[in-house]
C-alpha cells in the first residue's frame, strides 16, 4: 500500500493580536489621510468629520461580515476569495481571484511610484541638491513615436503614394513614459524583506505603522492647540459657491486662538487673505451644501477604509486565528475612523475650510499660521504611510495567488 501523500508545509504562525490590528492600519491608513481629509472638507465644511464617521460605519458592515467568516474559517488563508469560494461558488471565487491580482499588483505599481516621488522630494529638500532625472520626482521623459498606429500615418501612406509625393506629412501618434528607478528598487527591497518571513516583515511593519499614527496623533495635538472653535459654524454650511459669491468668510477664518503668537497670526492674515481672493477669483467650487454635501463627502471618504480586510488574509500566519482575527479586523477599523474623524475635526478647526489646499490641506494649514516645520513631518508620514501600505499589499498579495 503507498505510503499518504506528505501534507503541505504550514505557514509559521507569529501574528499576535497588536500584529494584526497594526496590519488593518497600515493597509488603511496611507498618504490619504493627510489629503482626501481636505478634499472632503472643501465639500462638506466641518460636517466632514459626520461623513467619515457614516463612512465608517457602512466599513464597519463589512468588516463584521469579514469577522463572522474569519470565525467560521479559523486558520485558513485566502480571505475574500476563500470566503466568495465557500459561499457563492467557483465562477463568482474565480472573478474576485482576478479582481483581488490586479488590485493588489495595478496599487502596488501606483503606490510605489508615488512613493519613489514622495522620497526624492525629500531627499532635493534635505540635500538641496537635485537629482538625476531617472531618480527625480517626474522620471526621466520617453517619447515613443508610433506611427503605425496612428490612422492619420495610414491615410497619409495611400494619399502620397496617390499624389506623388505631395501630402503633407502629419503629426506622429506618440506614447509618452517616464521611467524611475526609485520604484522597481523600493520594491525589490519590500520583495527582499517578504522572503525573510512574516515575522520579520511583521515586525518592520509594527514600527512603520507606530510612526505612522504616532505622527498623526501629533499632528492632531499640536493643531488642536491652535483650533478656533469659529470656523465649525455653520456646521452644515452652505454650498461653497453661494458662499464665496455672498462675502469672504468672517474674520475668524484667519484669526488664530489666544495661544497663536503674533507673527503666526500676521502670517496667517496675509496667506488667507490671499487664498481668499484666489479661491474667489477662480478656483472650482462644490455647489451642493448641508446635509447633501455631507452625504456625498461620506461616498468620497469611504474608499480611504479600504484595506482593513487584509487581516483576514493572514489567518494562517495568526497565533489563535479564531480570536484575534476577527477582532483585529474591528479594532483596526476602529482606530482608522478615530484617526480620520480627529483629523479632519481639527484641520477644520485651524483654519476655514473655504480657504484650503486641496491638494495638501495640512501642509497649507500648518503653513498659514506660521507651523512651517509640521510640513516637513507631515511630509515623512506621507512617506511611512505609503510604505506600510505598499509592504500590507506585496505581503496579502500571495495569499491569494
């Protein structure tokens, strides 16, 4: 009689119940905080703390879905697509298998470079020297000219061969590129720190995520000092249109709390007077308020919860994955909307939401009222976030395949 086939070898169970909850956090919690915070809040004014705790609350639907599955399924890898497989069959696993790869490799590919974007800045800021062009923030340009497939090039071909030479010759179809080299090496390293282990990449991942949050944490506690409970009024504000037409905002957009010193202050009152005039002579504006703008904010800030469910696909590297995944899944959610609804209460706080930057909302706040080294810090927890959320994505990735 043959001997049984040799069972496959076990995945080295290391993931603590801290492992997994700092997990959800770092796949949650990128870059984004500290921007689609402000791009909500020029939509939905101070209510945007109400959207991130509706948003929050539609996630944290999902994430008890997730809990009560991962009970059922104790130790076994796979997430979403083990779950999908169980309960709807073959064909509905295999279509989420195929989303699940090109969410995790497309987002790894983005995320990196932005990453690769976020560090050389930082290193031309600290250095003040430029970078070569493969190492620089934009990548070094390539102009492909492709001809053939362009249908202009095939009319042109038949039209000259017709007139002898006499048609003039038209614009070429061109690809544009640009290539980085910071990417593709940030993510051999993060491939490097994966075949160590998962404890080891566990490990990297606890204090990059501590320092993510502890960042945050201190980016709240430093702007709560300078939060002018005026700027919350109207809590419901209306449309952002109707307010930039009817008056500039009142002068407690740019006045400070007692606690500002004087020169911030004057800072303050120059940089928003003049994003006032700015944002009034020119800049795109939301014309939906109240309760509406609220709910639409709400739709836009539910994506920044996208991640927490990548607890669920380590199941089989947890020490008691009965216990400790589900919860991980519900205390990562937890802490990831205290973050967010903190944040954007305080960023509302410090300065109107009429006279933010959506494009860096904390940085231009903390600027405007003379904080100019919280950009700096802000800009290395852009840094930490986009790390820890680029090594959860490489690091679930094969659980799935």
């Amino acid at each position: 009689m043959l001997p049984p086939p040799p069972k496959p070898p076990a995945l080295t169970r290391s993931l603590s119940l801290l492992d997994l909850i700092l997990l959800g956090i770092g796949a949650s919690i990128g870059s984004g905080i500290f921007v689609v915070t402000g791009v909500a809040a020029r939509l939905a004014g101070p209510s945007v703390s109400l959207s991130f705790l509706l948003a929050g609350l539609a996630s944290l639907l999902n994430a008890l879905c997730y809990a009560d599955l991962a009970a059922r399924f104790p130790g076994r890898v796979g997430g979403a697509y083990l779950y999908a497989h169980a309960c709807l069959g073959q064909l509905a696993s295999f279509v989420l298998f195929c989303h699940l790869v090109l969410d995790y490799h497309v987002g790894a590919a983005a995320i990196a470079r932005s990453l690769a974007s976020y560090l050389a800045s930082l290193v031309e800021v600290a250095s003040g020297v430029g970078l070569p062009a493969v190492l620089a923030p934009g990548g070094l340009p390539i102009s492909i000219p492709l001809p053939f497939l362009s249908p202009s090039w095939l009319l042109w071909w038949v039209s000259d061969w017709w007139s002898g030479g006499q048609s003039p010759v038209p614009p070429v179809l061109t690809l544009d590129l640009s290539i980085n080299l910071v990417a593709p090496a940030v993510l051999l390293l993060i491939s490097w720190l994966l075949c160590r282990g998962v404890r080891e990449t566990s490990r990297v991942n606890d204090v990059m995520t501590s320092t993510k949050v502890a960042i945050v944490v201190l980016v709240v506690a430093v702007g709560a000092r300078y939060v002018n409970p005026a700027n919350w009024s109207p809590f419901f504000p209306p449309s952002l249109n109707s307010l930039l037409a009817s008056a500039a905002p009142a002068a407690a957009t740019t006045t400070a709390s007692a606690a500002v010193p004087a020169a911030a202050a004057a800072t303050a009152t120059a940089s928003a007077a003049s994003a006032a005039a700015t944002t009034v002579s020119g800049a795109s504006s939301s014309s939906v308020g109240g309760v509406q703008a609220m709910l639409s904010a709400a739709s836009l800030v539910f994506f920044s919860y996208i991640g927490f469910d990548a607890v669920a696909n380590t199941a089989e590297e947890s020490l008691h994955p009965r216990r400790d995944v589900p919860r991980g899944l519900l205390l990562s959610l937890a802490v990831c909307s205290l973050l967010y609804i903190s944040v954007s209460l305080v960023l509302t706080g410090m300065v109107h939401f009429t006279l933010l930057d959506p494009s860096a909302p904390l940085s231009s706040a903390f600027s405007s009222l003379g904080l100019h080294f919280m950009e700096r810090i802000i800009d290395i927890g852009a840094v930490v976030g986009l790390t820890t959320t680029l090594l959860t994505g490489c690091m679930c990735s094969p659980a799935c395949i």
